[in-house]
C-alpha cells in the first residue's frame, strides 16, 4: 500500500446507511517511511454513526469510552499543518485498556469452574482489550474528522481475543456461549433489581437489551432468564462486610474498585480518612454537564450521626436537576486535604478532556475553603441559601406550637438575612429579634447556643458572595431528601457508624437510581420512572401551577394563597410572599423543605415592583452598584468598571432573551455582524447603508461597465424565461 504523506490527498468517504463501521472504508496510510498510520477521512458529522457500527461487531460486540481528549480553539495556531486536529479523541474499547484479569482479587480467566457461589458466570470487567481508534477533527477543515485507526483487532497484549463469543477461556461452564451483555445493560438490570422491580418486567427489559447483539431465539431467553435470577440473589445476598473490621474492609473494597476511586487516603498518625469515590458513568457525567457549567457541593451530610460525614459533589443535568458525580467521605475540611481531593477529580477530568473547566461553584457552608475552590477551580464561588434556610424552619417548627408566631419568626429571619444589604447594623437587627421573641424560650435557647456565635460568619459569606437562585436550591435540596432517604433507613441504623456500608449504599441502590432516570429520560422508556424524576424538584413541581391558581393580597401584601390543582376545595396559605423565607402550610413545607407552592408565588411576585426582589437578584444588584461605586477622582477605575457592568449586562440580557424565545431565530437575527476576518468581507456582508467610493475615474469606470453587464444578464434571463 503507498504512503500518502498529505492529508489532502486523502478521499473523503461517505458510507451510506445510517450506521457504518471500519470494514465500509477504505483506509490509507499515512506519514512517513519510518511512521505511518492506517487512516480515514469522513465527514466530522458522521463520526456518531462511525462509532456506533464498530460497537455491533458480530464478532466482539463492545462499547468504546474516551480514554483521552484534547481541544483547541479556533484561531489559537498561527501556524499549522494540515493534520493539526481542532478537536482530538482518543476512543478505547470498554474491555481495555487495563486487564482485571491477570490475578489479584479479581478472578483471572480459566477454563475450569471456580469454586465459588457469588460470582456470576461471565464478569463484565476490563480484559486487557488492545483494539482503540482516534477521531480528529481538523483544524483546517474542521467539517471533516480523520480516523487513526491504531488497533483494529479485539485481542490483549498476548494476542489472545479477550471477550466476545470467541472467547475460549470465559469464566464458569458454558460462558463463552453466553449472550454478549455490556455495561449499560448489566446496569439497567441491576439498577431495575435495587428499586424492587418484579423479577418478570426485569427479565423482559434484559431480554430486549441483549437482543440488540443476539438476536432472538429460545437459547437466548433461557440464559437470559438465568443470568438475571442469579444477579438478583447476588445483590440479595451481598454484604458490605468484607471484613469484620470496618477499616479493614473498605481498604479490600478500595483494592477491588481502583477504577471507582479518584482519591484514597489511609488513617495514620500524621494523615485523616479520605476516600473519593467517582465511578466511570460519573466521570462521564461530570464531563458532559460540568464544562462550562456549574458545580455545586452537597457538604457535611451526616455529620452527627455517620462516622465520617459525607460531601456530594454535583453537576445540573440536562432538566437542571442536581446529579451526583463524585463523593468525598472524610472528617477533615483543613486547606491541604481539600486541595488533595479537589485536584485529584479536576486531573481525572481533564485527562479525559483537556480543557474540561466549570463556570462557577456553588457551596452551601459558610466555613468552606472558598480559596482553595477558587484557586483550583478558576472559577466564581456562589453560596446557596437552602441550608441555612432549611434548618431554621425545621426547628421553627420542631420548637414553636403556635402556627402565628412561627410565620412571625421565619419572617423575621428572612428580614434578618436581608439587613446584609440595608442601612441598618445586623447586630441591631438581632437584638431586636431576640427581645421581641424572648417568650419562645425552646427556640430562642437554641439560636442563640447554635447560631448567634457564629451568625456573623454566615451573614458576611451572603454578603460577599452572590447568592445562588431558588431553582438551584430546590435542586440540591431535592438530591439531599432522597440521599437521606437512601441512607437513613430505619433497616440499617445499626451500620451508620461503617465505612463500608455507606460507600456499598452510595455505590449500589444511590447510583443506580440516577443511572436509571437519566437513562429512562434520554431513551423515553420507564414513564414512571421518567415522570418521577421529572417531578423531583419543587421547582419543576411549580411550574406544572397555572397562574389562575395564585392568589396575592393586593391591599397589605401579607399573604398569598393557592389552589391544588388535586383537591379544588383545599387551599393553601403562603405567609410573606415574594421571599425565600416565605413560610407555607403544607406538610413538604412543614418538613424544612422548599415547596413548590413558595416557588410558584414567589415566580409572581416578581412581575410586581411592590415586593422586594429575591435575594439572588438583590445580592446581584448590590455587586454590580459595588463595582459603579468608584472614587470620582480615579477616573481609570471607573471607566474600567462601567465597561465591565455593561459587559455583563449585554451578556446576562442575551442569555434572558435566549431562555425566554420560542425561536431562536428571533434572537439570533437581532445580533450584529461578526466579521471573521478583513481577507473574508465581501459585498453581500456589507449592509446596505455603507458605500464605497473608487479612488479614480478608471476604477468608477470599471463599476460602471460592471453594473450595465449585470443589468443586461438579468434582462436576457428573464426574456429566456418567458
């Protein structure tokens, strides 16, 4: 085969079908004597349909996963060659690169049955699998997408093939007639298993997945009916406690899990437990909806009652719903140990895909290292007032009988919140609280041992960081409710105190159930599921309220009511409307949490001048007003200011345009002109309002012969037309 060394020479192919895989192109070698590769040239769109026909090879049926990734931006190489990639991937079949299967705790491949009852007959783990490709896209001609294809053949190092039906040595009897069951669907029947679905629909949706690759016969649904009642009585009978020893057993599941691990530090004399956990579909997740995009931080879950407290990291999902991707189980919150773990999950995803990068961050404690976010980060810190908001009411309600005085309280909290931007000292503030509610004994004792010593620290951090938005909120506070419900089981509260219970509770049924709605919501299958995680956070819950529903006190504005849209004769009372301290009297409200009759309300008020702004907008429109207050007489910093002001805002009513609009045609229409470059203007570019004058008498010539040509063309094409 002769060598191309320009990828100009180069075919561009095209397959037809929807699906196409590397046995429908004809590959070229390119490069050098010394180093060539085999390669492709197809369109960059069809790079999907390229992927999708490797993965249903007959012979090695597989998933392939991003094993490296790296971007650049237009116009960042001044110099370039013709093969410089614009976007660079690197796709590893979902077999390899690392081989589970060459001893240690992991069962390596045999011919003969291992003694053993609580292994399934074939393990969906990494064999060693050498077959990986990678997609550039040009930067040259960035419509196009050139495939290495560096091996094509599904074997380990040894050249042994490694998975598939033609692997002789599968584990147990019979394994290697076994139908071909990948990671998604081992996942989707597990995770089916962990939320009690009966046996007979588990069974019919794991047929229907490896029917996909093995057709349909009578082998198939007998061995799939097998496999699914064996992986039920394993998840049955599995147990946390691999060790008598809680410390023990966590660093056998560490052993076990490498992959599932992106931090591990053991207990010593000079170092704390830490042990962060992020398994492959988070790590995919967190790519996908992470750049670019916000990260926010469940912390200090449990702290009273687990053994080592618990923090969630999480990322909004395509509905805006809170997802988790890593979890970080350790007691120490000191700058080294967060730096470690932090820098340890932004290396993971980055050498997946380089410039994987978030917007912003959003904690919920005040006492977080918000430099060490910010450092690691490079990003804006945001605070998010569910926390502090919640554990007010739970114990405004859980201390105070009178439902008039704890409306009056909570109000009176949110007011508190609010002197942050006010003329008024927060002290004075407090102090007029504590005095006017000095008969609510219970609750007054408890603010003031738990909250006045450090309420200063808390009203400073809302004060010197913008304030997250109530839709954010509901999301991080629905993903707290079902952790909590997950985790404290009234089954289980004899192993709070493990370790290895919590990351076996985490790992499994917590993992699982995400897995499952982000899967039943993008393939539209599940419905109950789908409707369920659609439903999942008050704010979504809100939108579902007509506007007819809501009804506001226009004379004081004191109290707003709304309708259920289930019982037309219940309504429901909202107390200091238009505030994230609004207080409801439904029982989700009465639990601490947001409700979404709040939210509906407070999406009201907004519309109205008469009520104050929320506290999102207030903490925004205090920092833009900090950055116009400028001495007069440092002229530099206040140009500099203003421009940076009306930046953000052209950019902030662009985005609030983009949102609002039904079309984005509309949006798009009204922006101005962007030149690429001088080189690239022509004359259709040019708004009609601009001309150009010649700069001689020849040149006004040419135009004009050049217009008279013109206007000839079009009369004699439209006598030809006649």
């Amino acid at each position: 085969m002769e060598i191309v060394d320009s990828i100009n020479d180069i075919p561009v192919q095209d397959p037809p079908g929807e699906e196409f895989s590397s046995t429908d192109l004809f590959w070229t070698k390119f490069g050098t004597s010394e180093h060539q590769d085999e390669v492709a040239l197809i369109p960059y769109a069809r790079v999907d349909a390229f992927i999708i026909g490797e993965c249903t090879n007959v012979e090695c049926p597989t998933r392939f996963h991003i094993e490296r990734g790296r971007r650049r931006s237009k116009g960042s190489l001044k110099e370039y060659k013709d093969d410089e990639y614009l976007e660079y991937k690197m796709y590893w079949c979902s077999f390899g690169p690392e081989n589970y299967g060459e001893g240690g705790d992991i069962l390596p491949s045999r011919r003969y049955r291992l003694n053993t009852r609580n292994r399934a007959a074939r393990p969906q783990s990494m064999r060693g699998c050498t077959c990986h490709f990678v997609v550039k896209r040009l930067y040259a001609r960035p419509s196009l997408a050139l495939l290495i294809y560096n091996d094509r053949r599904h074997v380990n190092k040894s050249g042994f093939v490694c998975h598939g039906p033609l692997d002789k040595d599968a584990i147990g009897p019979g394994a290697k007639n076994m139908p071909y069951i990948c990671n998604e669907i081992q996942q989707q029947t597990m995770s089916l298993i962990y939320l009690g679905i009966p046996e007979e629909n588990v069974l019919e949706k794991h047929i229907e997945g490896i029917q996909r690759y093995c057709g349909s016969d009578m082998q198939v649904t007998s061995l799939a009916s097998r496999y699914v009642q064996k992986l039920g009585m394993i998840i049955k009978r599995s147990s946390h406690e691999l060790d008598l020893d809680d410390q023990a057993s966590i660093r056998m599941w560490t052993e076990r899990n490498r992959k599932s691990i992106f931090f591990y530090q053991d207990t010593s004399e000079k170092e704390t437990f830490i042990l962060g956990i992020q398994t492959e579909w988070q790590l995919q997740q967190m790519i996908r909806y992470g750049h670019g995009s916000l990260m926010a931080a469940d912390s200090t879950f449990g702290i009273k009652r687990l053994k080592y407290p618990l923090c969630t990291l999480l990322v909004f999902d395509s509905r805006q719903h809170a997802l988790p991707v890593a979890w970080v189980i350790t007691r120490s919150y000191s700058k080294s140990d967060m730096s470690k773990w932090m820098k340890a999950l932004i290396g993971r995803a980055q050498s997946v895909e380089a410039g994987w990068k978030i917007s912003g961050f959003l904690i919920d404690d005040a006492a977080a290292e918000i430099d060490s976010i910010r450092d690691i980060f490079t990003c804006p810190v945001l605070f998010s007032l569910w926390r502090i908001r919640r554990t007010w009411l739970r114990n405004v309600v859980k201390k105070c009988s009178n439902i008039v005085i704890r409306r009056e309280i909570f109000k009176r909290l949110g007011e508190l919140v609010y002197s942050i931007w006010g003329a008024a000292e927060t002290s004075n503030e407090l102090g007029k609280f504590l005095e006017d509610f000095v008969d609510q004994t219970v609750f007054i004792e408890y603010f003031k041992a738990t909250w006045v010593p450090k309420l200063e620290m808390w009203l400073s951090t809302m004060r010197c960081l913008p304030l997250a938005s109530q839709e954010a909120s509901s999301a991080i506070e629905a993903y707290h409710v079902k952790l909590k419900a997950k985790l404290f089981d009234d089954s289980h509260l004899g192993s709070l105190q493990r370790v290895d219970w919590l990351v076996h509770k985490l790992t499994t049924e917590l993992h699982s159930s995400y897995w499952l709605d982000r899967y039943a919501d993008e393939s539209d299958s599940f419905q109950n599921v789908k409707e369920a995680y659609i439903n999942s956070t008050s704010w979504h819950r809100a939108l579902q309220i007509p506007d007819s529903a809501v009804s506001l006190d226009e004379k004081d504005r004191l109290f707003a009511k709304v309708k259920s849209q289930k019982d037309s004769s219940l309504t429901r009372l909202i107390w200091n409307p238009g505030s994230e301290f609004a207080f409801c009297d439904c029982p989700w409200s009465m639990q601490g949490n947001l409700c979404k009759h709040i939210i509906k309300v407070n999406m009201i008020c907004e519309c109205y001048e008469s009520y104050r702004p929320s506290m999102s907008g207030q903490s925004l429109k205090e920092m833009l007003l900090d950055i116009w207050r400028r001495p007069t007489d440092d002229s530099m910093s206040l140009d500099l200011s203003m421009a940076l002001t009306f930046q953000m805002l052209n950019q902030m009513q662009n985005l609030v345009e983009l949102n609002a609009a039904d079309d984005i045609s509309t949006v798009v229409n009204k922006l101005p002109v962007n030149w690429v470059s001088k080189k690239a203007r022509t004359s259709t570019g040019i708004p009609s309002s601009v001309v150009d004058f010649p700069s001689n008498s020849r040149s006004i010539a040419k135009v004009a012969i050049s217009q008279k040509k013109i206007r000839k063309r079009r009369r004699l094409s439209r006598l030809e037309w006649y």
